[in-house]
C-alpha cells in the first residue's frame, strides 16, 4: 500500500522540485545580470570611461551622439573587453544572460516534461526552443 502513496505523490513532488528549479534558474539569471549591469556602471564611474562622444546632456538627449568605441561583434573582441574592464562588455553579458534565460527555462521544461513521460508538452517546447534557435541562427546569418 505504500509503494501506491509514493506513486501517486510522485508526480507532485516533482512538480513541485521543478517549480523550485525553474524559479532559483530566473532569481539567479536575473541577479546575475544585475551584478554585470552594477559592475559596469562601478567600472565606469571609477576608470571615468567615456564610450559616447556627447560633448553634454542636450547633445546626448536629441540622439546625435555616437559610440567612441563601438561594442565588438567577434567573440574575441568581446572576450578582451571584457579581460580590459570595459563597461561595455559587462553590460553586453547582462543582456546575453537575460537573453539565454526563456531558452533555458525552456530546456529545463523539456527536460522535465520528458521525466514525467508527457510526450505533448515535451514535443511542444522542443517546437519552441527550435523555433527560438532558428531565429537566432537567421539573424546570424544575415
């Protein structure tokens, strides 16, 4: 009679650590981000980095300025950047993050959707992530 109770709490209770895994995956991806983003203003206030050629405020309020620097677009570039204390580079890894995180959240529902042999919803968020992953590969490419 036991083995019965711990089959039909099972589904529960993985629901549950599912529920308790994707929500420290989102708390953690968006605190994260926010270290980067407080890193880079940190970096910028200390090393008084200046990437926008806005002489003042009103210049930089009516969108003629434009970046010093612009940010790199190659993985090296970016990883040297990155390895100089450029706030740039921080701010791209915070956006990077935030953007990976639907992805991921999305992989950990497959996931457990396969645990739970729920071949539709499984199936459904193997359409999306792929459908995600497409899109991204096309904006690559262009």
């Amino acid at each position: 009679m036991s083995d019965l109770s711990s089959q039909t709490e099972l589904p529960f209770e993985t629901d549950r650590r599912i529920e308790s895994w994707l929500s420290f995956l989102l708390k953690a991806g968006v605190n994260l981000s926010l270290l980067f983003i407080l890193s880079a203003f940190a970096l910028n206030f200390i090393t008084r980095q200046t990437f926008l050629s806005a002489p003042d405020l009103n210049a930089l309020l009516s969108g003629q300025n434009t970046l010093i620097s612009p940010p790199p677009r190659e993985a090296s570039g970016f990883f040297h950047a990155l390895l100089l204390g450029q706030s740039p580079a921080f701010v791209q890894v915070a956006i990077l993050i935030l953007i990976a995180l639907p992805a991921l959240r999305l992989t950990l529902l497959m996931v457990s959707f396969a645990l739970k042999r729920d071949w539709t919803y499984m199936a459904i968020s193997a359409t999306v992530l792929l459908i995600m992953g497409f899109g991204m590969v096309m904006r690559f490419t262009e």
